[in-house]
C-alpha cells in the first residue's frame, strides 16, 4: 500500500492547521472587541463579520477557476501572503469604518487559499490513499477551529489585549506560508485522460464556448453544496456567538474556551470512528453519521440549559463535524473529474462560507430582534432541514453522478 503521510502532504496540512489557526483565533472574541471597542449593536456585529465570508463567497468559483487552469503552487504562496498581510489590517484600523473594510476585503484572500491549499493536497496524497487522506486533512482545519478558538480566549483573559491576538495571528499565518514555500508538487496542473475529458456536464458555456460555467461552481455537485449551506449556517451562529450567548445569558464567563477543547476532542474522537469507513469508501455512512449526531448536539445546547447540555453540545458537534465535513468533501471531488479539482473543492467551501456567512448575519439580527436563544433555536431548524434533505434526495443525488466505483 502507497504511503499516506509523505512529506509534501505533512506540510499541507501543517499549512492548513497554521491558517484556519490564525482565521478562528479571532472568531470568538470579535464580536466582544467590536463591542467593547466600537461600541457596535448585534446587528452592526453581525454585518461587520458577515462582510469576510461574503467577500470569499464571491471569490471562491474564480479560485476553482485559477487553481485548475494556472501553477498552483504560485496561486498558493500569492493567494497566502496576501492572506497573512491582512493580520497587520486590524492593528491599523482605528475606526469602525476601517475595521470593517479591512475585514471584508480579508475574505478575499482566504477564500482563494483554502481552494489552493486543499487542491494541492490532493494533488500530493497517493491515489490509492485519497480518500482517507482527505478525511485526515479535513481533520486540520476542523483541528483548528476547536483550538485556536480556546487558545484566543485564554491568550485574551490573560491580557485582555486584542492587539496581542492580532499579532498571534499574523505571526501564526506568516509561518504557514513558508511552510507552503518549501511544498514539492509532482507536477503544475493536473493532467487529464480521456476518461476526464468526456465527463458528463450540462453546463452551459462562457466566452465564446472557450470556459464552461461549470469551471468556477460545479454543476453536478450542485445539491451537495445546497446541502453544506445548512451545516454551515449552524457552525457560523455557534462560533461567532457562542461567547457572547454564554456570557450574556447563560452567565458563564470562562467557558468558551473550554467548549472548544471540547469541540476538539470530538474532532479527534471522529477519525478514530470514521477512519475505517473512509478507507473503505463508506463516505454517505460518515456523512449520515455526522449529520445526525451534530443535529443532537445543537440541540441539546440550546434545549438543555446548563452545564451538562453546554459542555455536552460541544463533544457531540465536534464528533458530528469531524465525520461530516470530510465525508462531503470527499463526494463533491468524487463527482468531478481529476481536472476540476479545484472547482470540486471550491465549490463545497463556496456552500460553506454562504452558509456560515448566512448563519452570521442571521443570527445577529434574530438576537437583535428577538434573542439569542431564537437565533440557536433557528440553528436546530436549519440543521434538521439539512439532515432531512440528505436522507430524502441528496444520498441519491451522489450515487448518481460518483465517478469513483470505490466510494459510495
């Protein structure tokens, strides 16, 4: 059997963990500082955030696009530094105007480096591995966004300095990149086969007949991404609001951090279950799994108050995230050729972003308007209507359109 944990694919996900790190290090604790700091409302927060995942939401099928048509590795480290340079953005911005330009444009960059970075996994990963190592590099970033989470808040009760966090930020994506620097790919772009060229598509053409549509999103892929819209929607109320809902309303001031170990210990606890069904090409069954314990952990956060329903919300979401994520990403590339990679991969990260974005601005306008515990009581609904929609059409769906006989 080929090796999974070669060098190259080491530093990616190296890489990924050090950018999703500096991204979630913040997440948390942004609503508080433009509230404290700006003396923004719910709302005002919820469109200040929202602005970031809007900008890569935008940018995400053009990513797809440069990834799978121009030397990845060059998008990679242009699309990273760019990415890191923002950090120094929120150090200088002195008003809430700036802060909120500084953090819309910051989408942008992030949105093309997560498509590059996660292409270029792929592309370095054996193919006979290939399923399990997507698994386990989902496991980076999902890695990151349960600890870094944690970290920021006892780096901020410590201090009580957000510039302190900027600077960790900064310096954390900094290192990413020069990990990136030294990445060896077996070859610029992906080489196509006959098989490739003649995959089905109805997308219509652009430019002449030159650039299909489904270059930037893909087509055949379209109600697995609809379905990660939901997921996303319910991630993005929980980390951006968890703090602010848990001091405010539940009176609990040092929990967050705790919540997000928490959160990562159900990551890790998801590969030791899900591992075996990956390499087996069980993605739906991890999917299922997945979906149906996260929809039991948001809802047992918001329907049993207290501790045991708070910290017990955290394990199980943890646990359903880390056999969901991977199992959706692993079907979105399996129903795309090998020359769309990129676009597979920018295609779930687009669903995601929409979602989390939704999720963001959403539910800070259902916690102006009515409370917080409406706007996580609106999680649970979006949530189960994805897990239903699943189960219904979108299990289906993927068994249709796989071009992969060894995964189902």
């Amino acid at each position: 059997m080929e090796k999974l944990w070669n060098r190259n694919y080491c530093k990616v996900m190296a890489a990924n963990f050090m950018l999703f790190f500096a991204f979630y290090v913040l997440t948390p604790l942004l609503p508080l500082y433009l509230s404290e700091h700006f003396g923004a409302t719910k709302d005002v927060i919820g469109l200040v955030l929202s602005g970031y995942t809007i900008t890569a939401l935008l940018v995400r099928p053009f990513s797809g696009f440069m990834v799978d048509s121009f030397p990845r590795k060059t998008v990679l480290m242009v699309a990273f530094g760019i990415f890191a340079i923002f950090f120094a953005g929120y150090l200088a911005a002195s008003t809430l105007l700036l802060f909120t330009i500084v953090r819309t444009l910051h989408g942008g960059p992030f949105g093309a480096l997560t498509v590059a970075n996660s292409t270029v996994a792929i592309d370095v990963l054996p193919s006979s591995r290939r399923t399990e190592g997507i698994g386990f590099y989902g496991l980076s970033n999902n890695l990151a966004m349960a600890i870094a989470p944690t970290i920021g808040i006892f780096i901020y009760q410590l201090t009580h300095s957000f510039e302190f966090l900027f600077w960790l930020a900064l310096i954390v994506a900094t290192s990413g990149w020069l990990i990136d620097s030294t990445v060896q790919l077996p070859h610029p772009l992906p080489k196509k086969d006959k098989t490739e060229q003649k995959a089905p598509s109805s997308a219509p053409t652009l430019l002449g007949g030159r650039v299909k549509l489904d270059r930037f999103f893909l087509t055949r892929g379209w109600l697995l991404g609809l379905n990660m819209i939901a997921f996303g929607f319910s991630f993005g109320v929980l980390s951006n609001y968890l703090a602010i809902y848990g001091k405010e309303v539940m009176g609990i001031t040092g929990g967050t951090g705790t919540y997000f170990m928490l959160c990562s210990v159900g990551l890790m606890l998801s590969r030791l279950q899900g591992s075996k069904a990956l390499r087996q090409g069980r993605v739906t069954h991890n999917a299922a799994t997945g979906m149906v314990i996260s929809l039991v952990g948001y809802t047992l956060f918001i329907a049993w108050g207290g501790g045991i329903g708070y910290y017990g919300s955290a394990l199980l979401i943890g646990l359903g995230n880390g056999h969901m994520w991977p199992a959706f990403q692993n079907m979105t590339i399996n129903v795309a050729s090998n020359n769309q990679r990129g676009t597979a991969n920018s295609t779930i990260l687009i669903s995601w972003d929409l979602g989390m974005g939704l999720g963001i601005l959403v539910g800070g306008i259902v916690a102006e308007l009515i409370s917080y515990s409406a706007a996580f009581w609106t999680v649970v609904l979006v949530n189960g209507t994805g897990v239903a929609t699943f189960f219904m059409a979108t299990r289906a769906f993927f068994l249709k359109r796989n071009l992969n006989p060894t995964v189902r």
